[in-house]
C-alpha cells in the first residue's frame, strides 16, 4: 500500500508544481460536463416549440348545403387552425402550398380539395364517398420533423371528425325539430303502433281457434255417428226401412263437415293474411331508420332488434307451420313438397333479415352510424321474403286447401256411398262396414291435424303477448324517455357527446416536468464515460522508468496499476460531482432525491474509469479503441433515448451486457422518483463491471504485457501514431 500511495502522491506533485499540467487537468474536469449540460440544455423542451414548426394550409374546400344550410367544413377547419398554436399554421393556395415544401419552406402541407365537405355529407344521400385530405411531407429537411408533422395531421384529421359528428348531430337533431314535446308523442306513436299490430294478430289467431275448436267438435259428432252406425251393420236388415231417414242424416252431417272445412280454410287464410300485416309493420319500421340512426341511435337500435324479435317469432311459426303440413300430407296422402320448399326458402330469408338486423344494431350501438346500404338492403330481403311467403299462399290456395276439401268431399262420397249401399243391402252390406272405417280413419286424421294446428297457434300467441309486453316495458322505460328528452332540449349537447364520447383520465406515474430532465441520465452518463476516455488519452497509463526507478526497481506491476490508477479515479469523481452539480443546480432539472443522484454519477465513474482505464493499461492503443467501441454500442443500444424494445434485434441482445443500462436506470430513479430496490439492483450489477476490470488490469495483463510493449514499440517507430 505503501508503494501505491507513493506512486499517487508523486503523480500530485507532478500536477502541482506544473502550471500547464494544472491547467489541463482543469479542463479535462470541466469539458466532460459542458458536454452534459450543452447536450440537456439543447433538449430542454423542444416539443413546446414546435409552434415554430411552418405548415402550409390550402383550403379549396366549395361548401355545400345540408337541409338547405350552408355548410363549409373546410372553412371550419381553417378558423380551429386559426386558434391552435401547436404549430406555425401558413394559409396559402394550393400551388403555394406545394411548391413550398418541395423547395423546403414548409416542413409539410395540408391540400383541403374542393368537394371536402359535398363527401362529408355524401352519407345522407345513400352514396357514400369518403372525405380526403391531402397531407403532404419534405421528410429531407430533418429526421424528427416529419414526426412531429404527423401529429399535427392527426390532429386536424381528429378535428374534422369531431367537427362532422358534432355539426350532423346537432343539424339533424335540429331538422327534425324535437320539441320535447313531440319527441315523446313520435315515441309513443310508434310504441303504440307496435302494439296494436300485434294486438290484431293475436285477435285473429284468437278467431282461427275458435273455427277449429267448432270443427273439432263437429268432426267428433261425425265420428260418433260413424261408430254408431258400425255398430248397427248387425241389425242393417231391420234398419232397411228408415235407411231413407238415416240416409238424410248422414248427408246433413257431411254437409256439416264441410262447412267447417271451409271455415278451416278462412282461418288459413286469415293467419296468412295476418302474416302478411306484419310484413307490411316490418317494412314500415325500417323505412327511414337512416334518418331515425343519425337522429336517435340508441332508440333507433331497439327499433332494429324489435324487428328481429317478430322475424324470430316468424320463422318459429313457420317451422312449426311446416311440421304440422308434413303430416297433414303424410295422413292425407297430400303432396306439400312445394309448399314446404317455399317454407324453407322463406325461413333462409328471414334468417338472412334478422343477420343483417342485428349486424346493423351492433354497428349503430358501436359507431351511431348504419353500415353501407343498411336500409336498401333490408328492404331487397323483406321484397325477396315476401315474394316467397305470396308463393307459400299460392300454394296453400291452390294445393294444400285443395287437397283439404279433396280429402272432405272424400268423406262425402264415402258416405254417400254408404246411403248408396243402404239402398242395396242385399248386394252392399259387406262393403258398408268398410266404407265406414275408412271415414273414421280421414275423421282422425283431420281431428289430428287441427289438434296440431291448435298447438301452433297457441305458442304463436303466446310469444306475440310476450313480445307486446317488451314494447310495452320500452314504452314505459323512464330512462329511454328521459333521454329522449334530454335530446330534445337540448341537440347540441347529443352533437358533443357523438363527437367526443370518452375522456382520458392520464395518471403519470413518476412524472418529469421536462423533456431535458427526462434526457438528463442519458447525457449525464453518457459525458462520464467520454470523461473517462479523455483521461486515458491524455495521461499516460504506464508508469516511466525514470518514476520506477524514483521509487525503486521492487515496483510490482499490481502497485503501479493502483498507484496510477489513483489520479484517474480522483479525477472521474470529479468530472462526475461537477457533471450532477451543474446539472442539479445551474440547469435546474428535476431531481426528486439529488444525493442518489449524486451516488449514481459517481459509482458509475469508479466503474467507468476502472474499466477504461484497465482496458488501456492492459490493451494500450487497442484497449482505447475497445472503449470508443463500447461508447458507441451503448449510445446507440442502451436504451437511453429510445426504448429498447423498438431497436433492431442485435441491441436488444447485447443489451443487459451494456454498464450505461444500469448506470441511467438508477440516476432515473434519482430524477422521476426513487423505487429503492430498483435503485439497488442497479448499482450492484453495476459493480459487477469492477471485477470484470480488475480481471482485465490485473490477470489479463501478466500475458499481455510482452505483447503490447513490441506493438507499442512497432508504433513509435512510425513516427505517427502515439
């Protein structure tokens, strides 16, 4: 220990009794820090600046006319620029505006073209052309500008669309004139509407019921009288007498039959044409539901999934509709492939309907606008559907119903046939008790079939009563009135929330006040090593011989790596306390706990100057190239401006290998705010860097020493490199 401080306190008086030495000594404290602070104080702030920044505005924009109002959006855009001071706004024509960044007097340009906001109001007119701003950008005037630029294009780009929504909302709000008043009687008109039109449908299917119920009962007074004429073949010779009376009888009953067929059919036809209603309801409700999207869309939402309620319901009714005429067919013997491929067909487009009803509900819940053709499209389905439902009439009118009546005049003949045999007992009787099964057998299958389509009215009434519930709950909802007439009192309050409807509530976690404050631990790192750098290539890193022999010829080589290595530690503390004090105190930058900024600046400069110091003792000229080389990795893959997760592959690699990763994570800890254990950690793996030094200046030295005294001997018989 002896020898080292010896070879310390020789190289003191070295500096002390030699002015010049003094001097540069001097410097080589200050320069690393003028570095530092030149580089913070360049970056202080610079994104508060960038109204600096000139862009060149054209607006050639010609207006048009909404709802016989003058509007022009690119006039509206001009006079919000007008106001912003994020940058330097420059108003010009469209051919200045070019030309101006081409030749470089205008970092970027904005071209607002003539039928701007004719497109903007292309959405109400059903052919939709999308709005464009021309934005153009000299990317060769500087690398970071065209960002910057960027911003402010993205700015006015959100200006607009806030601008459109808020404008069309507010001007449709305001055409459709929603007093309070007939805000809410528009509401309950359509409620009401709903309501009664299901109301009919229910009343209908009430009447269809009652029809089969009379058919049912009468089909079972015909069964009756069947069995009991069955069982009076026995005594059919006894009965030859009143054959004439029971003749007549049978014959009324038939007539009766049939009149109840014909009531079934009425009924038939009174649910499809009750069917038909409600497709005139859903073509009603969609008509204008543009309109009603851009006025209302929440209102306009439910209107669009009641519909695809009663298009559910539809196809319910018609799937159960199509199991009951398969069996009629199957126990008739009635051919319904026609009218159950049109059931089919239609219960496709229904789906297909209710698809695109709900696609456009999610769309207008999510965005309050229609999807492209919304309303054109709906309308071409429900045509389509009703072609297919007119031919499911068709059918009915003339297979289906057909076949029924068939099937009764079936019976009819029948039995008249048993009259025609009762007249003939002697050649007919065996034929009678046939006969008579046989119309006991269409009977049940008739009673069947009724009993079937009984079910299927019922469900179908029990889902329209539920379904008119809902509207009635709608209609009945406070909120949905409240909110109608919030909007109604007030449009423009409707316009800002569709412009605008979230907020961002930013929680900064370790604020920095300052751009500058934020670079601080990168520049302040960055200058220690240069520190370090300048050391080694201004004071020699070898002891002379004159000094070894001062001092003795015993000078081991681990006494004078220590000795000298002394100085170039005392004078990186230096660089590195005169570093943190200009920047705490002559920059002012945020610091919430200056003394572990402190430590930071001058652990790092123990490390630093270690380990270039080591490499340049061991290596020579080699080893200050190692140290340039590691410089220039680390400024480019430390992560100290930009995060590491956006650099190439080989950096993110090479990163945790890097002393300045460390080094600056722990002074920001110092800077934004201190996590202790993370400040830590820092510091100790920084340390790890002293052991890889001293690894290098001491053991890797003993085999180098040979080695580098013939290079370092080659180099100064060039004359040329020191």
């Amino acid at each position: 220990m002896k020898t080292i401080f010896r070879i310390f306190l020789s190289d003191i008086k070295k500096i002390r009794t030699n002015l010049m030495a003094f001097a540069v000594m001097i410097g080589i404290c200050i320069l690393p820090a003028l570095y530092a602070w030149f580089n913070i104080a360049a970056n202080w702030d610079p994104y508060s600046n960038t109204g600096n920044i000139k862009i060149a505005v054209a607006n050639c924009d010609n207006g048009t006319k909404l709802a016989s109002k003058e509007i022009n959006i690119g006039n509206q855009i001009v006079d919000n620029l007008k106001k912003n001071t994020q940058m330097c706004w420059t108003f010009v024509d469209k051919e200045q505006a070019e030309n101006g960044v081409v030749t470089g007097e205008y970092y970027a340009c904005v071209v607002i073209p003539e039928t701007f906001s004719e497109s903007f109001t292309s959405i109400l007119s059903g052919k939709l052309t999308r709005p464009q701003i021309t934005y153009t950008l000299n990317e060769k005037k500087n690398a970071i500008a065209p960002k910057i630029t960027d911003k402010g294009a993205e700015a006015i780009k959100n200006q607009v669309n806030e601008s459109f929504i808020d404008t069309i909302t507010t001007e449709l709000a305001g055409i459709l004139n929603y007093t309070s008043e007939q805000g809410n009687k528009k509401f309950t008109e359509i409620t009401d509407n709903i309501k009664s039109a299901i109301g009919d449908v229910i009343d209908n299917l009430s009447a269809f019921q009652s029809s089969i119920s009379l058919i049912s009962t009468t089909l079972d007074s015909a069964d009756t009288m069947i069995a009991n004429t069955k069982k009076s073949i026995p005594d059919l010779e006894q009965l030859l007498a009143q054959s004439g009376t029971l003749t007549t009888s049978a014959k009324d009953r038939i007539t009766a039959v049939q009149a109840v067929s014909t009531q079934i059919t009425a009924a038939t036809d009174t649910v499809l044409n009750s069917i038909d209603t409600l497709y005139s309801n859903t073509e009603s409700s969609i008509s204008g539901i543009t309109g009603e999207i851009a006025a209302d869309a929440d209102k306009a939402t439910e209107k669009i999934r009641a519909t695809a309620e009663i298009n559910r319901k539809t196809i319910d009714a018609l799937n159960n509709i199509r199991t009951h005429v398969v069996t009629v067919g199957e126990k008739l013997g009635i051919d319904v492939s026609i009218m159950t491929d049109a059931i089919d067909r239609n219960i496709e487009k229904q789906n297909a309907i209710i698809d695109i009803l709900n696609n456009g509900a999610d769309t207008v819940n999510a965005t309050g606008h229609a999807p492209d053709n919304f309303e054109s499209d709906v309308n071409k389905l429900i045509t389509d559907s009703k072609k297919d439902f007119d031919g499911i009439k068709t059918t009915w009118n003339t297979s289906v119903k057909t076949a029924m009546d068939t099937a009764v005049n079936e019976v009819f003949k029948t039995l008249d046939g048993i009259s025609a045999l009762l007249s003939d007992a002697g050649t007919s009787v065996p034929n009678i008790e046939t006969a008579l099964t046989d119309a006991q057998n269409s009977l049940a299958s008739l009673k069947s079939c009724l009993t079937d389509l009984d079910k299927i009215i019922g469900n179908a009434k029990d889902k329209l009563t539920d379904m008119q519930k809902k509207v009635d709950d709608i209609s009945n909802d406070q909120a949905l009135i409240a909110f109608i007439e919030e909007i109604s009192s007030d449009p423009s309050s409707l316009g800002e929330f569709m412009s605008s409807p979230v907020e961002i509530n930013t929680v900064k976690v370790y604020p920095v006040e300052n751009y500058g404050s934020a670079m601080t631990p990168f520049y302040t790192i960055l200058a220690i090593w240069v520190g370090s750098i300048v050391l080694v290539a201004v004071l020699k890193a070898e002891i002379s011989r004159r000094d070894i022999e001062k001092l003795g010829s015993n000078v081991r080589p681990i006494q004078a790596y220590f000795g000298r290595y002394i100085i170039y530690l005392m004078v990186s503390i230096i660089q590195a306390i005169i570093i943190a004090l200009g920047d705490l105190l002559f920059l002012k930058i945020q610091c919430e706990d200056p003394l572990l900024f402190i430590i930071a600046a001058v652990v790092s400069s123990i490390v630093f100057s270690l380990l270039i110091y080591s490499l340049t003792i061991t290596f020579s000229v080699i080893g200050k190239a190692l140290a340039v080389i590691i410089l220039v990795l680390q400024v480019a893959g430390s992560g100290g401006t930009f995060p590491p997760e956006v650099l190439p592959e080989f950096f993110r690699s090479i990163l945790p290998y890097l002393p300045f990763r460390y080094s600056i994570n722990a002074m920001r800890e110092a800077v934004a705010g201190v996590y202790a254990q993370s400040y830590i950690e820092d510091l100790l793996y920084l340390l790890i860097y002293v052991a890889i030094a001293l690894f290098i200046g001491i053991v890797l030295r003993k085999p180098c020493i040979r080695i580098m005294k013939f290079f370092n001997k080659r180099l100064e018989d060039t004359d040329l490199i020191i």
